[in-house]
C-alpha cells in the first residue's frame, strides 16, 4: 500500500546563489533522467507542475557582502509560494533545484506548514558543507552557502524573515550529515548555535547506520521529515555533476543505506535535490544517480526486502 502522498515536482532554474554557473540545468537533467517516470512506477501519483520562473543571473560581485540579494530573496519567495501550495494541499512537494540557497524558500513554507498543523519538523540536511556562513565569514558573498544561517535567523532581514517571523528553523529542528567541508568562521557559528552534525570523520569511527539511527532518534508519527538532498552529498567519484566536489564523501552504499532508513520511517513530507551541475557531469550520470538514491527514499530497496 502506497505510504506517501501525491508528489509535485517543482522546478527552480536558477544558479542564482552559486560560485558556478549550470546549476540552473538541474531540473531538466533531473526529467531527462526520468524522474517522475521512476517514482510513478513505485505507484506513487506524480505531478510535474514546471518551471517557476525568476530573475537572470546578472553574475555580479557581492554588495553588502551579498551576491544577488534581491534576485536570490524573489527566487526563494517563488519557492516558498509554490511549496506552501502544495502542502497545503496534502501533497509532497519535491523541489528540482537549482542551488541550495532555494531551501531557504522552501524549508521556511514546510516550517510554516508544520507550525499551522500543529507537527513536529525534522530537517536533515545531506551535504559536503554545513551552509553556515554569513557574510562577515564569507568573502565570496555566494547566498548558497548561507541557507542553514538564514533559516535559523542569521543573515539579512530578507530571508531571515522571508515567511514573516524569524528564525523559521530552530537549530534543534536539523542534522546534518555528511559534512566534510566548513570554513573556519563558520565552525565557529556552528558550536555557538549547537548544530547537530554528523561529519565524516563521525561517520567513518561509527559507521552511517548508527548515524542516521541518531539523526532519526524521535521522529515517529507526528514528525513532518525534509530532506535536503544536496547532491554535492556524494563522493566526487560517484556524483561528478556538481561545483563544489569535495573528497572523501559517503559511498553508493552508505548514501542508499541513508535513503533506505529515511524511508523505512514512513514520515518524509517534503524534499530537496539541488546543487546537480549538468556542465561537469559525464553523460548525466550524476542526474541517474540523484534519481536512483530518490527512488530509494520513497520505498525502493537493494536489500532482499518487500
């Protein structure tokens, strides 16, 4: 019996909050490797609802230590817009980025949702970066590497407060996983707020399971769980197809071993894929990669199980 809701995919084209163009090639490398075509065949209802639009990419410098401000602050409102849509709906909403400032928008409609309803919010965040930075840490003023901040009500005004109160997030709420890349500020931060983070260094002395046993220790039934799913997440070797590769990320096995027991809860409510790079990608293979680890998240097991 089909466990989840109806899906909606939700493009976002945009390289808006990037060091690198191409991100904004995501969601269609994402359809080109099928996927609604694979999650229709696990027997879910899949919606693909398009492209939201918003402005250029004017590929300038930082103002204010910010890059973007204003086209990344319209983009996020669309996200969040069109997110909070489709939960209010009863639908799952899926979200084809484009960079990973755009959870910013999207995580704020989920908090938003979760905070109406009543119900309790897990984040986990797959990432090679704990996306912590502000503008005093950062001289490169790249946004998508502050949604973490944002969300948790550091940064400008803007999107800290883009649902209307701040911070959406409490750091409690999140966990991170897979992190392996934080500038030296940013650690910092990091401590001060007490961000739950299971790096790889954690990982490799204890094993994936018995961290993702502890990034899921109290979601049960009345747990709305996100994941954003940063595909930067995986190790270089396996997932060429982003712009900031960092070494020495979890395996295909650990990453479906992470998908399967984010699914075995019964209680994922609204997704991520961002940072997908089709310019440094190899035949996609990085985008039929991203789909298999998503088919996986939503039921489909390697394991001799039903």
């Amino acid at each position: 019996m089909q466990r989840f809701p109806p899906v909606s995919l939700i493009g976002a084209p945009t390289d808006i909050g990037a060091g690198h163009r191409g991100a904004s090639m995501g969601p269609e490398a994402l359809r080109v490797a099928r996927l609604g075509e694979a999650l229709a065949a696990r027997g879910l209802e899949v919606v693909d609802r398009g492209n939201l639009s918003g402005p250029h990419n004017p590929w300038l410098p930082p103002v204010d230590g910010y890059r973007h401000l204003a086209e990344v602050v319209a983009w996020n409102r669309a996200v969040m817009e069109a997110v909070g849509a489709e939960l209010a709906q009863g639908r799952l909403p899926v979200l084809l980025g484009g960079d990973h400032c755009l959870a910013v928008g999207s995580i704020t409609a989920v908090a938003a949702h979760c905070r109406q309803a009543g119900r309790k919010l897990r984040v986990l965040w797959l990432d090679a970066h704990a996306d912590f930075n502000t503008s005093t840490i950062t001289p490169s003023g790249n946004v998508h590497g502050m949604p973490v901040a944002c969300l948790c009500g550091h940064g400008p005004r803007e999107l800290t407060h883009l649902g209307g109160t701040a911070p959406a997030l409490d750091p409690a709420q999140i966990r991170q996983i897979g992190i392996r890349s934080v500038d030296p500020g940013e650690k910092k931060l990091v401590h001060d707020v007490g961000l739950d983070i299971y790096d790889m260094r954690h990982i490799d002395e204890f094993g994936m399971r018995r961290a993702m046993e502890e990034a899921l220790d109290g979601v049960d039934g009345d747990t709305h769980l996100h994941v954003s799913f940063d595909v930067d997440f995986l190790d270089p070797s396996i997932a060429p197809g982003v712009g900031t590769t960092v070494k020495g990320g979890p395996t295909y096995r650990e990453a479906q071993l992470v998908m399967e027991m984010i699914a075995d809860t019964g209680r994922l409510g609204s997704l991520d894929i961002v940072e997908l790079n089709p310019a440094f990608d190899h035949h996609n293979q990085t985008a039929e990669l991203a789909v298999d680890l998503v088919e996986s998240l939503f039921g489909k097991s390697t394991l001799m199980r039903a």
